[in-house]
C-alpha cells in the first residue's frame, strides 16, 4: 500500500505535471514540497486540501475511493 506521500508523487507523475508547480500552486516552498515528498518532512493532514486542489483531483480520488452511483 502506499503512502500518502507517494500517492501524490505518482499522481503528479501521472498527469505529467512539475513538482514544483503543484508545490507552488498548492502553497509550498519547492524544496519543503520535495521533502515532504521524499519523507523527511512529516505529511500532515492539513496539506491533502491544498494539495488536490493544485492536483485538481478530491480527496477521495487521491485516496482511491470511487464514487458509486
């Protein structure tokens, strides 16, 4: 299973944005982005909003939850 870290890196990955303009658009500093992505900065709760919201995605769709209709 992955982490919250690596579901954003691979989402980021996978629609073939920069990192550091999700960072940037999420309210980031590139390099505290870049340790939050590679660990060394702890991914709080707060971040996942802002996140997505630069990803452009909701939470459930980074998470994996599908809406079942």
């Amino acid at each position: 299973m992955l982490t919250t870290a690596e579901r954003v890196s691979a989402l980021i990955k996978e629609k073939g944005y920069k990192q550091r303009a999700i960072a940037e658009k999420a309210g980031f500093e590139p390099r505290d982005f870049s340790n939050l992505l590679n660990g060394r900065k702890t991914f709080k709760s707060e971040y996942i909003c802002p996140i997505c919201k630069a990803l452009g995605i909701t939470p459930n769709e980074l998470f994996g939850f599908v809406d079942r209709k």
